[in-house]
C-alpha cells in the first residue's frame, strides 16, 4: 500500500517502510506507551484490572459491585450506559443517566471509568462523564466513531472486532491515532471461530504478537472471550502470565439475574478468588497489580478533572507540529519550482479556525453540585 | 429472548412465538416483499443486476461504466462515495461531490442508484441524493447508523457483516424495520473463513435459507465475496440458478488502474459476457431481468422524485398505526387497574412532536438546476 | 517451496515453477480430464448427478433409492457401507454386505458405484466392489489412505476437508497423482465456519477457483454442504449453472427415519422436481446430464468389469515411464562423475519385483454367481 | 444422541444421560486420570514439558537437543519419525531409524518418548519404540488409526483437529478409550481461524473448558498454535497460569536449518530462558515441573519396560469385565423369554478367540542387543 508521506508526519523517519501503519507501530515507540488516567498507568509495570457490571442497572448495582472490585484490587471501573444488541428488542442500558451513576460512583472510590460510546454525536457527552471512551467489537471499523472519539480527549479503548485481523485492528487504531491521539489500550475480546462451546475464542496468540507489531498496552477481555464466569479466572491468570497489560473483567452481584451478560459475569462474592490467583501469577513474576496513587484529596481530584484539559492540549500540540511540518514541506516543494510558499507555521490558518465553532462539539466538563 | 410484546405491535398474531425478529420474519409477509424504487422491482419475477464502479473516480469514469451496464440490461447504478477503508491511508472516495455525479447520471440514464452511508449524520444527505441507502458489512452491527438510515425514506441495502450469523443479519434488519420502513434488501457478500485464496467466502447457501426465514427480498454480491474478476460471471449465474432476487457487481472501464477493489471488478469490456451468462441461466427457468419501466418522460421524473417523499409518509402511517395500538393495549391495562386510559389513538402528543424539530434533519429533496 | 525434479517426471516442463502440485496442476493438461467409469463420463459435456443413500441399511432400502435415482436420470448410485461417524455409538454401516449389495444393485440398473473407504487395509476390498473410491473430508490428509486409494486401480473421489484450503486439497490430490493415479474427482462439500444455521458453508467459489488451477473434474455436494433437504435443490442448481462437473446427492426413501443424515436427504417423492430444476438450469446454457451409453448387454458388462484392470494398466504404464526417466536422469548424472549408470529402463529391477507379492493386497475382481 | 446401554459397560450409572462421550466424561473419574509412564507422571501436581525436535534428522541432532532439553526440566522426549507433510514432496521423517534413535536416546537420558504414528498398519511398530503413541491433528476422526492406536498398550497423545469441536475430540477419544485404553493425553494445538498472522490460534480457553468436561490430562502445543519461536515462551507460561497438565514444545539446534517447521522451533540455546519464565510462572501457584522419578538403574529400566504389558493387561481386564457384564445382562433378557443364557462370564469364547491370531499384529516388545 502507497502511504502518502504528505499525510504521515515526522514520525516517518521512525516507521517500518512496510508496514501500513506507522503511529502505532512499534518502532515509533519502541520504548512503549503509557497511559496515566485518573492516577492509574496503563501500560506501565502493574497490571491493570478494570472491572464492572456489563450494563449499569441502578446505582445500588453499580455501587455494590464497584465497592467491592475497589476493594479486591481492581483500579478501573467498567460498565455500559449506552449497550449495543443484536436484537432491538434487548435491554440497550439506561443511558445517560447511567453514565452519571458511572461518573459518580467512580469519582466516590477514585476509579477512573471506562464506558462505551456508540454514536460519533455521543462522543462529546460520554466523554464528559467517562474517563476512558471504549470502541466495542462491532464499531471496530465504524470509522465516523474512530475519529469522533480520537477526537474527544480522552484515552480510547479499543476491541478488536469479532473476525479482525492483528492488522486490521492496528490500523483502525491508526485511525484514533490520526485524530492526534495516542492514547489508544487495545482489547483482545475473543474472535468467532467454528467453536461453539465458548461464546468467542480468545486469541491470547494475537494479545502476545500485538506487543511485538505495536508501542500501545494490550489488555484481555477473558468474560467475552470465554462466555463463561467459571473460565474467567483461568483465563486472567493465563493473560498476566502472558505479559499483557491487563484484564478487563465483567462483575455482577447477582449475576442470574444480570440485564445483560449474566452467563459470563463474575459473581462478586468470587472476585476475591480471581484476584487471588492473578495475584499469584504475578507475584512468580514479580509484577504488581496497577493501582491509583490517588487518594481523594481535592488537589488529586483537581489534577484528575483536568486530564481530559490535557488530552486535548498534548492532541493540539501534536497535531499543530504535523501541521507545521507539513507546510514547510510544501513550501519547500513549491520553492523549487519558483512559487512563495504560503503553508509555514508562522502563517496560522488554523489558528483562526480553531476560534471559530469546529470544537463546539465538545462540551465543558460539567461538574455535578455533590461532587 | 423474551420480547416485549408491546414494542411489536400488531403484526404480534402473524408472527411465530419463537422467533427473535418478527417484523422481517417471513410470516409476517408469507406473499415476499416487493420494493418499486425508479421505477425497478426488486423481490418480483425480474432478476435485478446492480452494477457500477466500486468508487466513484470522476464523471467521465462514472459515465462511461454507467452507460455500458445499462445498455447490457443492468437496472440500478452502484458506485461509492463515502467509501470505508480499512486503512486510514487508502482512497476514502470522492464525498459530496461523488454523490452528485452519482445522482446526475442515474438522473440521465433512467436507472436508480445505491450508494453507502457510513455516518449516522450523512444518511440525509445520501438520501437526498441516492435512491437506495446501503449499508456496509463493517456497519452491520452499528446501530446507530441503522436507525438513521431506516428513517431516511429510502429502501435500505444492508450488507451481512463478515462474520455475522443469519440471525445477527435478521435481527440488524428488525432495528430497521423498527424505524417503520420493511423497504430492506439484505444482501450477502461472502463471509470470513479460514480460506484465503479468496477474498471472502460466497454463502451461497445463507441466500437460500434467508429466502425460507425472511419475506425481504437478497441480492449476492458476486465480487466482494470471491475478490476475482474470473469468478463474478459464474457466481452470478449461480446465484441467479439459486432463485435469489439479483446480484450487485462492480464493474469498471479499466480496471487494473482502479482506485479502489480494482483485482474484482468486471471490465466494462467483458459486462456484456457476464449479462449474457445470467440470461441464459435465468432462461432456462423462464425468469426475465427486471428492467426500469420509466422512459424519461417528465411524469415519471416526478413520480420518481416523491418516491421519497411516499417513503417517508409509509412510514409515517406505519409507525402512527402502531402507536395507536400500543396506546390502546396500555389503556386497557389501565383500566383494568382502575386508572384512567391516557394514550388512546385520540390523544395525538405524537403529532404535536411532528411539529416541532425532530424531523429537521430530513432535508427536501434538492434538485439541481441542470436537472 | 523447493520440488526435488527428480521426483517429478517428464511432465515437468508443462508445469508452472511456483505452483507446489504439478501432476494435478491445470497446465499439465490444459484439456481438462475426463474420466470414463461404467459407461459414464465425468468431467466431459454431461452434468454427473450421483445419488443414493448416506448408509446402505437394507437392500430393500437401496433397492428402491437406486431404481428411483435411476429413473429420473442420475447415473452414479452412491451409498456407504463403511460409515465414518463422529461418535463411535452412532450406526456405522454394514460393512462388507453393504459393499456386496451396492454392486449387485448398481450392476443390474448399469449404474457405477461410489463408496467411502476408511482403512488403508480396506482398499483392495472396496475396489473389488466399487467403481469408485471416495475418500472423506475426515480423511483428506490421511495420506497412508491416499496412497493405498491411489493405487487400488479404481477412480477416486476426494473431498475436500472441513478447513482444508483449496491448495492443500490440490496436495492431497497430488499424494493420489503419484500413485500414477490421475483419475481423480476433486468434490466441494461444505467448508466449517462460524455459522450453525447450516450444517457447513458450501463454497461453491471454491469449486469455480478449482476449476482454474486444476484439470480435474470438480463436482458439488449439496447434501453435506448444508445439511437441509430444502436447500439440497437451489444449491445443485447454482452449482450446475457454476459450470461444475456434477453434483453428490443424497437420498432416501423415508428420510424421518434415516439411520445417518436424515435431515439432509432428499426424499426419493422430492428427487424427480430436483432433477428437473437442474435440467432447467442445463437447459438454458444448452449442457446435456451425463448418462451411462451402456445397456446391459453381456459385451458392456465385460468391458466395464475389465475397466479397474485398465486403471491397474495406465498406472503401471505411468509409473514405468516415470521410473525410465528418473533412471536416465540418475544415469546422465552418474556419468558425468565418471560412475557407470545403473538405472536405465533396460534394467528391470522392479519388474522383477511385481513377481514377487508387492501387489498381493490387491486382490482380482471377484464376480458373484448370480452376476 | 441415543446410546445403546449395551456398548457402555458398568461405568453407565455414573456417566450423565446427555453426554454423548461416558468414559472420558469428567463424571467417570471426578478425582482424574494421571497416567505414569517411564517413571513420568502426567495429570498429577507436576507440569510437564515434553520438548524435543519436529521430526528426528539425524542421531547428532537428537542427541542434543535431547541432552539440553532434558538438562533444562523437560521430562518427555518428542519427535517425529513418520511426519504427516501437506505436500508429498516435503521431508516425510527417517522412519523406521528416526524410531529407534527415539527409542535409544529416550533410554539413555531416562526419557520417556513420544512419537506419531500415521497407519493403523504401524501401530505395533511404533509401540515397540515409543512410550506415548500420538494421533496427529490431521488424523483427528481417523478412527482406524484411533482404534489401532488404543489397542496398542501404550498411552496416546491425542491431538485436537485443526477444526474439531471439543465435543468431537471427546468423541474422538472415546475411540480409544472403547479400546479398553483409558491413558489418553488430550492435547490443544491451535485451531484454524480467518487470522494468518500465527500459523494456528490456540484455544487455550478449550483446554481450560476440556479439565471441566473429562478427567483425561490436557496439555497445550504452542509451538504449532503460534507457528512463531518468539510467541512459544508467553504462550507457555500462559498455559501453567491456566492450570493445563503440561506442554509440548519444539526445540532445534538450528531452527534456521530445520527440516521441518524451523519457523516456530525454539533453538536449543533460548530453551533454558522458556523453563526459567514458566517455572517462575509455576513458583507464583506453588506448583513444580513433573521429573522422571527414575534414575537408570536395572531395575527402574525393567519396570519401565514393562508399562506396556501392564497397559495390555490392564486393558484386558478393563474389556474382559466390561465383556462379562454385557454376557449377563444378555442371559437376564434370554431367561425372560425363556430361552437359555449362554453368555455368562463363565462361558469364555473369547477366551478362546485370543488363542488364535486375533493379536498377532502386537508384536512382542523388542530390546535392542545395546539396550
């Protein structure tokens, strides 16, 4: 595939000339990428556990189930306010009001939350409530979400789609990583096999390559992968023996009677269990868990409000030097054959857009009066 | 999956208990569906071709294949304009003005098109130009994108995702049909398998069993599902043997410098083959093309125009209908308990919503001055 | 891959140097082959339907099949006597006395017979009885019973395996070649994925692409493919209108009670409507059935009974020219390092060794009393 | 599935009614199945690691890799003899040398040896050389070779096909164990998906779901799911964190120079750094690798010689007991309808029958002169 040079920045230098992605690629971050959301490093030497009920019910599911992945270890909150179903007919979550509990419940116990996004409109309003925007399976190549989100300033994390390949999953997260945004946790989930014993087939294979081909963490969803709450905890181990980044595991109260997912939701009162066995499995490694540094005072809670201030900042910045980088090209370019160049840095174009209205989407964060 | 019975409506009768899709399910239309879009029947006795670049390159590509395949019997006009690539780096197509062009020759040749929505915010837009909404395999699952395509008052080509189950298809159909609109036209375009010597797997035998379980009416997309050009005549003439109601090929002037899919498309040299492969098939079971019944006269140019606009109001009366007799079952309900009935037929909040802006993304239909 | 020429033959120079299967490749007969077996030919103008039933359970039971097929036109009887079974508590067939019976009742309605061989050890037996040798998609790598199918002298049908690519199944089929065995029908049965709403995926694309890259004749299964008598229809229609060279049905005289794939076996009250939707199909591309020239005079039946001993010939022929030319090769080589040559043809060491008891398991043909 | 209760024996009260498969079924033997074999246990506390080259090239080649495999932990010496290859013209193995090479080497270092066997021709031969007899993936559903193979006394290693269900491959090892030989080693491999970027995708979710389903050990092939060196340490150590029996892992001095699979051959000199990771894996669970308990002395070397006559013996019990009991539930149905019994245990035709020939094919072991 002929990549333009126009479109890839300074980074060429870096990138593989085969290789049809070149911002995720490993070789332009061979060190690697970590990410700092709420106090918690993904990608980093602890291994991540996000936990959390499948779809928010009510803020008494959510707070029990929160309450105790908190206290068991996990340091990031999941849960779904906006569900995708096969069927119209299903439960497709509570909303916008779920997104609140999830922003609550997760500023109470410190937890950064992590949340799906299904329409590119929505982008704006999930991330001012979620700290982490998640692309789910079958959006992996919804390209109008990709960029909604990527643009949106907040860290993306993004599945793998039910019959992606390695490359096609690094290349819809070039899509993000094109908005300026680099801050990209890809999720292997499981992938639709013959098999139908399990609900997908997790490819850990493709977890441990993904950390050869690419600098972005990887994290396993081993609740998708297997369908099954009796395999999860086997499977965690097997991804944090694996080297991944983390584990992003589905958790219910009650799970027989879950609006969603009940048949792969770990039942709370076995999440201790769980841990205890990745922990396990990390100690012989000598690796720990990843967990907030923050307690809740208000200057932690000042700094975490303002990381999405940040995310939008490091992605203008980044986005402003390709944007120099590019003009100057072209300048030279067109100094060669004998026209002015026009396109330098110092000829701010984009500065006077950005007054204009092309950011409007994205709201304030809004602050609710208890927090 | 238990389904709600008072978001079914009143097809509820005719629909089997088990079943998880009711609308698009084929009892609730033993008869089949026939869609009139331009002019063309598509689900009748006629064997519909589709047939056009993968993407729109420019007007003089785009006429030159469009006046080929229509002199060889092809019906409808296909072509991209928002074009989804799996790399960010690959032509995304010509946007706006593809869609124009696409238009204003469909508009001379008498022959409705089928072009790609890819975001839920374009599907006014495509609309406004296209006389057939497709959406892509990427975009099975996106429910978003199906809602509002659903409610653009225009016959929806949805494509079978690449790994997605028969029933995941139905049930993608249903969040369209849920819109108001059964104008769908399913469409399969081979599957993801193991074998890699094709560019995806034609399911052939999905078409056929969708035919038992559907009243809507399947096309075979020929080229996308073998990715060579020697194979699309003889699938399409296998699948005109299987019974199904058309197929949809990419067809361009030359192809080895096409922009896009250029190793699948037909050229427009070896079309004429292709059609005369199909009719000798179709013959031998005493079954026609279907072709466009308009001549360009003015009156049907009109009639075609508020085809739309007929669309919209089937819809309307679809949907009214279904919320009067949800009104009356919740009535009764009420007054089962001793409360008064408060949403009968009569009491018309619905309408007085009609009134406001929740329609004001539908733009009129625009017509060009050349038109 | 590297192929050592010395074990390729004089058909060398026909082959193409990438392609890993020389004796089957397209270019080593670029005329396709046609194969001649009890007055049938297959792979030549004629459609070859093949049908009988899944198991040989009585000979009533076959009886009544075989006279039925017959009746409407298929040429080949098909029916197992030794059943490959995912369970080993399933009905594994009749053995040897359903051998005998398929022979006795395809000799009296002058129609050849195929059946599946499971065992090595069990080739010569079957090729006493069978005109035809099938090996199954279970066993399409199982290349001792390659091998030993390959030089029993009869024809051999092989299906392509569950996830077996169409390269490896030209492989497998290369195994038989080498046996100087080229009479060999390749046969598309169903490939797995992840859909369940069919019993396996026909890839009838498959079938099309073979019929490129290899002159061997190429027939559908329709029965296997898809598991459904209602589709077994559509689906051989599509594939004669696919230019295949036939298709493998299944039928039964009361497919309820079925002791092997009941669900997919056309009812012998169905077979005449299949039979004549696929005359249709023909029809319009002008193709005749293949039907056997032979009645059953004494001078026909003798020819037929000395066909394998004719197999056994060409074979012996092949391989012996074969060995002349790997001979001369080594000889030519050895001169040039001034060592005598000791292979040239007119050193019989292996005519020597057919009067020992290489060839002991192959037994003669046995004829019945009451032949 | 019905089940004849005739063909089950007395083990039917504990088996479940709807599981097709009862003597593997998890209810048979709830506490498991270790199997010990040259003083190796597997299946009980110790993992185990079976290593060694894909096919035996030479007696320097095997004795390297044998001495550092075996001096790094690895308990189980593997390697191919007879090697099932997609193309006839691959390296097909040593045969009959590369079995006694095994055979030496595996004696020398106290290693038990595993090897494939191909033909049910060559199952008496391969057990007199090897100590686990192993069905390759391709040989799956060749229940000839999985009967010939249960009945050579002799442990099998069963390999799960490249598409097979995990109900199948407990069907398939119901084969064997029908033989009376219930020391199965399952093994997960990698299953054939749409992914190419890893030559297989290892399930090991199956393997997790497998120590649910059956009492037989499980162990896990990284080699072949990954097909990639630098993936089989990860996939290792993420095998022990799932809880699996063991691994069976390829080793090469040279794997750029390996005649076979060198791509996913770890090389000899990076095997030590692979125990080291899993063994840091295992230390985190409190579990140690599986060790032969033998040194080399006569006596240790004698009873291992004779495992496999106890593996017969036991075999001949197990079916002998199984045999009596279907004799008297016969005469219990005989003596009410009044008809004699004749089959009671004390009636021993088959007693008889293994005084004729019906075993000669189990050649007596052989001990070389060297031994």
């Amino acid at each position: 595939m002929p990549l333009e040079s126009k479109e890839r920045g300074d980074s060429q230098e870096l990138a593989p000339t085969d290789a049809p992605y070149t911002r995720v690629h490993r070789s332009a971050r061979p060190e690697g990428t970590r990410i700092r959301v709420g106090g918690v490093e993904i990608g980093g030497e602890g291994f991540v556990v996000a936990a959390g009920p499948c779809a928010v019910e009510s803020r008494a599911q959510l707070d029990r189930t929160a309450r105790a992945v908190a206290a068991s270890g996990a340091s990031v909150l999941r849960g779904g306010a906006f569900k995708p179903r096969t069927s119209p007919y299903a439960f497709r979550g509570l909303g916008r009001p779920g997104l609140e509990m999830l922003r609550d419940v997760g500023r109470e116990l410190g937890m950064p939350v992590v949340t799906e996004v299904l329409d590119p409109g929505d982008a704006g309003l999930v991330a001012d409530h979620a700290d982490i925007l998640q692309i789910g399976a079958r959006n992996m190549q919804n390209y109008a979400l990709l960029e909604a989100a990527g643009r949106a300033g907040r860290p993306v994390l993004l599945k793998r789609g039910l019959s992606a390949t390695i490359e096609e999953l690094l290349l819809a997260a070039e899509y993000v990583a094109l908005q300026g945004n680099l801050d990209i946790i890809l999720c292997e989930r499981g992938i639709r096999t013959f098999e139908t014993a399990t609900r997908n087939t997790l490819d850990l294979g493709a977890a441990v390559l993904l950390g050869e081909r690419t600098h972005l963490p990887v994290i396993v969803d081993p609740s998708h992968a297997s369908g099954r709450a009796s395999m999860v905890g086997p499977l965690s181990m097997a991804a944090a023996a694996a080297g991944v980044a983390g584990v992003i595991v589905e958790v219910h109260p009650d799970p027989r009677h879950a609006l969603c997912d009940g048949a792969q939701s770990v039942a709370v009162s076995e999440f201790p269990a769980l841990m205890g066995g990745v922990a396990s499995t990390l100690a012989g490694r000598g690796r720990p868990f990843s967990t907030p540094s923050a307690s809740l005072d208000p200057e932690t809670r000042l700094e975490w409000e303002t990381e999405r201030l940040k995310g939008l900042d490091r992605m203008l910045v980044r986005l402003a030097r390709e944007r120099a980088a590019a003009g100057l090209r072209i300048d030279a370019l067109q100094s060669k054959i004998g026209r002015p160049g026009r396109n330098a840095p110092d000829a701010p174009a984009w500065q006077e857009g950005i007054r204009g209205d092309s950011c409007s989407h994205l709201k304030p964060v809004t602050t609710s009066p208890t927090d």
